[in-house]
C-alpha cells in the first residue's frame, strides 16, 4: 500500500476533508484534462474559444485548477469543441483514491470520434466484407472459351452456367448445381443437398431448356 493511499484512507474518516478534497480534485482534474485534450488537438486557446463563444483569456480560465464553478452546458460546449462528450456521475470515495493515484496526463488523454478504435474497427470490418455482387461473381463460373452466353427472358432463374456447356453428370453434381439456385432465390446458402431436392421438382420444367 502506498503512502498516499494510507494518508488518505485515515484523513477520508473527516467528513468535511473527504468532501473538500474530492471538490478541490474535481476541478483540478477537469481543468487540466481540457489543457491536456487541447494540446493532444494541437489547438490554442483562441481556437476553442472562438467554438465555445470566448475570448482566448477566457477560455484561460477553464484550464485554471483553482476555477471553482463549472456549468453543464459549458462543459458540453468545450466537450463538443474537443469532439468528447461529458460523462457525470456518483462515485465512492474510495474511486477517488485510485483516481488520484493513477492521477498523469496519459490517463486524461482521450482521442477525439474520427480517431475513436471502436468506430475505426468498425469502418475496417465493411471494408473487408466483399458485396453481394463480388461473392455471385465468385459462384458462377464463365463459359469455356469461344462460346457465348444465351440470354434468359427476364422472368427465368438464372442458371448455373456450367449445367449448359457440360453434361448432366450424376445426381450429386445436379444437386451442387441446384444450390447455387437456392443461394439466388432465399438470398443465403442453403443446408446442404436435402434443401434442394423440394425445389428441384418446381424449377425442372424451366430448366429443361437449359440441358439441351
């Protein structure tokens, strides 16, 4: 245990230290964490105060650790200045303690919403999840070299190419076919060959034209 941490487990026991001090701290913390998000911007004092609607001395004071009065909407107009939000709440004293202990310019650093990892990581996710065009691009194979494609009316499935340039081949290859026909119709893969035998009997009669 730390001296620190001894001297103010013993002087929390007074009821009016305990309260002053966690006042005096308050404002020291957030005084200096809007300096220390301010300089982390690469911004002055003049800048901010010109979005929050003050003059460069008076925005000097929200960096003052002995500024004594704080309003919630001021707070929330530094904060949108320095792309954060607010965040107030009850705690114990003995957080205060570990506050206080863990009390540097690292801890109060925060990065501002372009900056955020947990939207960052996100928008890196979307950019690595191929389109829907790229995964169908992938499943239809192309038809061998020297022969063209034959149009379907716009109301016909489309099929698998592969069933018009080849032979029908056992029952296994038909039904992998018939897979890439569900995958077309429901939007999601289908459960393996059992999931095509119901739609194989709808869709014979217009895929016939297919295997000739």
């Amino acid at each position: 245990m730390s001296d620190l941490r001894k001297n103010l487990i013993g002087e929390f026991r007074d009821p009016d230290y305990r309260y002053a001090y966690a006042e005096s701290f308050l404002n020291t913390k957030i005084a200096t964490q809007i300096k220390t998000l301010r300089e982390q911007r690469g911004k002055k004092q003049a800048e901010l105060g010109a979005v929050v609607g003050t003059k460069q001395s008076g925005f000097s004071r929200f960096e003052d650790v002995n500024h004594p009065v704080w309003k919630t909407d001021t707070l929330w107009k530094i904060a949108r200045a320095l792309d954060v939000r607010v965040n107030i709440s009850f705690e114990t004293f003995g957080s205060l303690i570990e506050d206080k202990e863990h009390f540097n310019k690292e801890s109060l650093q925060r990065p501002d919403f372009e900056h955020d990892p947990a939207f960052k990581n996100v928008e890196s996710e979307k950019r690595r999840e191929p389109d829907r065009e790229t995964v169908l691009a992938a499943r239809i194979p192309t038809p061998p070299s020297g022969e063209t494609t034959r149009q379907e009316p716009s109301n016909v499935i489309p099929i698998d190419q592969s069933i018009r340039y080849g032979s029908l081949g056992p029952v296994r290859k038909l039904l992998k076919q018939l897979e890439v026909l569900l995958f077309y119709t429901l939007g999601s893969e289908p459960r393996g060959h059992s999931a095509a035998l119901p739609l194989f009997v709808g869709l014979l009669g217009r895929t016939d034209a297919a295997f000739s």
